[in-house]
C-alpha cells in the first residue's frame, strides 16, 4: 500500500502541466533520435547535461527518461526500414524486420515493434515501482565495506561486458577513475594530478567529459566512417493494423521478451544485447515456423524488441537504488544527479520522493505518449532519415561547444571538450569502450570515500571486507567473473 500511494503521489507531480509538456518533448526527442543511424540516448542526453543548471531537477529527469524510452521505440525504425541499426541493442530487429520490410510487410515489423516496445516498457516500469522498495530495503543493509565491494563487482562487470575485451574495459574504467581523482583530496587537502593548472583544483566536470566523449568523440566517430552511398529507406507498405495471424504471433514473444529482458536489465551489466539474443534464440526454438527466421518471421521483432525495452527499464533500478549505473546512458543520467548534488542510493527515495515517483509515473505516461507517436506518425520519422549528415554532426558539435562553455563561462573547459573528445574518437577508432570512463569517474571517488571509511572504522584493519559477509560475497563474486573466463580459456585449449 505504500508503494501504491508513493506511485499515486508521483503521477500527481508527472500530471502537472509542466511536467507533461517535459515528458512529451522527451519522447518526441528520443524517437527522434532513435530513428537517426548512429546517435543514441546517451549522446542526446550528454548534449542536454547543461540544461541541469537551469532546469528544475524532476522537469530534467523526466525529460531525461522520456529521451531514453523514446530512443529504444525509435531504433526499430532505423532497423527496419535502413538494415541500420542504431544500437548494438537493435541489431536483432533488423535481421527479421528489414526482411519483412522487403517482402512488403514494413508496416506490420514497424506495429509490433511499437506494441512490444509498449507493453514490454509498461510492464518495466511495474517492475521498477515494486522492485525498487525491495532492493532499497536490501541496500539499507550496506555499510562503507558493503558499497566498496559492491563498486568493485561494479568495476569488474563493467570493464567485462561492456568493451570487446576486459583489458579494454579496464584501461577505460582506470583512465575514468584518474579523471574522477584530479582536483583537491578532501582529506589530506593537498592536490592531486593538476599539472600546476589552478583551473583543476576542483576537478574536471564529469559533464564536460561525457559530452566530449558521447557527443563530440562519437560525432568525429560517425562522420569519420560516413557512407558515400548509403542503402536507400524502404518505403512503409502495408496497413498499420496488424492481422489477426500477427498478433497471434507477436503476444507470446512479447511478454517472453519482456520477462527475459527487465531481470537482465536490472543486472550490474546486463545491458540490452544480452535479452534481444536470448529472446531471438527462444523465439526461433518455440516458433511453430521456424523456416521463417532469416527469411522476415514477425516473432524475431516482436520478442527482441520487447525484450530491448524491458531491459531498458530494468537499467533503472540499480540506478535509482544503488547509485549503480549499467549502461552508458545511466552513466550519463547519474553525472546528471551529481551536477543537483544528489547522490543516487537506497537514501534517494527518502530524501527525494517527488523526484523519484514523478520520475517513475512519468515513464507509463510516456510510454502512451510513445505509443501514440509511433504507431500513426512512422511516415513524419522516417523523412528524418533525410537530414544530410554534414549539417547534423555540424549541429551537434555547436550545440556541444555552447552548452559546455555556458556551464561556467571558461576557455579552458572547452579545450578539456575537444582534447576528451578527440580521445574519445580514438578510442571508438580502436574499439575501446567509453561508458566505462564515466562509470569510473563517477563511482572511482566514491569507492576511494568508502574504502577510506571503512578503514577508519575498522583502525585500518583491512579484514573488514572479508570478515562482513556481504562485503565478502561481492568479493568473491568479482573474484569470480574474473577467474571464469581464463579458467574457461585453459579448459577449452586443453579439450583442443
């Protein structure tokens, strides 16, 4: 029952008018984004990071996760009708529904995707209002031991899944954990890794480097790898209403998507490729027609697009409760909570209630603002298709240069712009993660604070985080997702 009148009180901040003018601009921005190849969520969100100075902290979220959402409903689009995912996450939807869009069946692939993207999103967010109390509860238990440990499964995870390889993710991740150290130590009051620049004493804004990164690196990125000619956009056939014969046959899938997608979501790096092949793979296995697949099976839309949805929702709850994020784009909107002075965590739901349940009711809202959108209005994105790449990296780099400059009015910010940028272009060149840079710098100083407490409580005992038996089972789960694999390796080379 509380979480019921928590719920009912944050549709009454979501309602207002301000909020919902907020919350339509966010999905409206994030399909947008969605149907354009390349960008993504957390690059339009990183753009938009400068707004956090001016914008009420509730009206920025909600616009914030508008975008997120709007961005997963929106890469279906991409894939169907380009063969161009947007997302890793979209790749899957692109196998079966470019193929239906060739053999005529564009407007079906595009239906069920925007059905199972909102049914999985509805049912998401259900799990988000009654999972998050729960966990909450859970993370009450955690000390400075507890949440150390925890950041370094978190650092493990991270610098495992998230990158081609774990030495790959690990080199981002520490090169992320030296940018979150520059500046001032709290403790000894001496300074650290300034170079004698007094513009650094108070460290580098983790705003500007996520911009850099996702906006001005990924922009370099993308224009530096355009296509001369590009595949033509399939034109939307068909009627929008799907037939009797297709819902039959996208229900299942996407309540199996669903069910597959939000627990790994909600995963320290579950992510969102991991469901959309999993629910691919069970769908080709429990189909009636599995001669289909690879030839434009409506099953292999609907479950992976559900399934790409409902894990986006599930990315929120370690988030909101932990302090945790899983995915880049969470990376970006927990920078977002830092530049309010907020601390996501199991305290956030009682200091900032309005927040957090306006946030949450403002997502079913903007999945039926999103349904809405998609479904009649496939023709309107698809002419975005048509913006001329040149004049959209342009935009996106002036953006990226005003809005950086307008946080605090200093040269020297835009030239840590445009150096984390062009590094960050390196490191899409070279196959090098980025989210792990963020991750790093935002959780790197915080897993510093609570090892420092931890040893102050314990008189410097470092048997603290082995002889509490939660901070021990992260340990030994970190211990073990890096063992594993090489363990893994030796096996597979001896049987050879």
């Amino acid at each position: 029952m509380e979480t019921l009148a928590a719920l009912g009180n944050g549709f009454a901040v979501a309602l207002t008018p301000i909020n919902l003018v907020w919350a339509a601009v966010g999905v409206t921005v994030g399909t947008a984004i969605g149907v354009l190849p390349g960008l993504g969520p957390a690059l339009t969100i990183a753009l938009l990071l400068p707004i956090t100075f001016k914008v009420d902290a509730t009206a920025a979220f909600i616009l914030f996760a508008g975008i997120y959402y709007g961005a997963m409903y929106g890469g279906s689009t991409t894939s169907i009708l380009l063969n161009t995912p947007g997302e890793s996450a979209t790749i899957i939807t692109s196998l079966e529904g470019n193929k239906m869009a060739k053999r005529g069946r564009g407007a079906a692939a595009l239906a069920t995707a925007a059905i199972g993207s909102f049914v999985a999103g509805t049912f998401g967010t259900v799990g988000i209002t009654f999972l998050a109390p729960v966990v909450v509860e859970f993370a009450l238990k955690f000390g400075p031991a507890e949440y150390f440990s925890l950041m370094v499964l978190a650092f493990v995870t991270v610098s495992a899944v998230l990158g081609s390889s774990a030495i790959r993710g690990l080199i981002t991740l520490f090169f992320g954990i030296f940018l979150g150290l520059i500046g001032i130590d709290l403790q000894s009051g001496q300074p650290r890794f300034t170079f004698g620049l007094p513009e650094l004493l108070d460290g580098v804004n983790v705003l500007i480097v996520a911009v850099g990164l996702f906006a001005v690196g990924e922009t370099l990125f993308l224009a530096a790898r355009r296509k001369h000619a590009p595949e033509g956009v399939l034109p939307v056939t068909g009627s929008l209403w799907m037939s009797k014969e297709d819902w039959r046959r996208s229900v299942g899938p996407w309540f199996r998507g669903t069910a597959v997608g939000f627990p790994i979501g909600a995963m320290p790096a579950g992510g969102a490729e991991i469901p959309t092949f999993l629910s691919y793979w069970m769908e080709k296995k429990l189909s009636k027609k599995p001669e289909e697949f690879g030839k434009g099976a409506i099953e292999g839309v609907a479950g992976p697009e559900a399934a790409n949805n409902a894990s986006a929702a599930g990315v929120l709850v370690p988030m909101l409760t932990l302090g945790l994020p899983t995915s880049a784009t969470a990376a970006i909107m927990l920078s977002a909570f830092q530049s309010y002075g907020i601390n996501p965590g199991p305290l956030l739901f009682q200091t900032q209630p309005d927040l957090v349940w306006g946030l949450i009711a403002s997502l079913y809202i903007g999945n039926v603002m999103l349904l809405v959108l998609n479904l009649p209005l496939v023709g309107l994105w698809v002419k975005i298709l048509k913006i001329p790449e040149p004049l959209l990296y342009g935009g996106i780099l002036i953006f990226a240069t005003i809005g950086t400059y307008g946080i605090s009015q200093s040269p020297i910010d835009l030239v840590i712009l445009y150096v984390v940028g062009g590094i960050g272009y390196l490191m899409r060149r070279f196959d090098f993660p980025t989210a792990p840079v963020i991750i790093g710098m935002i959780l790197g100083p915080l897993a510093e604070q609570n090892l420092r407490q931890a040893l102050t409580i314990s008189q410097g005992d470092v048997t603290t985080f082995v002889t509490r038996p939660l901070s021990a089972t992260l340990l030994a789960i970190s211990l073990l997702l890096v063992l594993l694999p090489v363990i893994w390796t030796l096996v597979r080379r001896r049987r050879a």
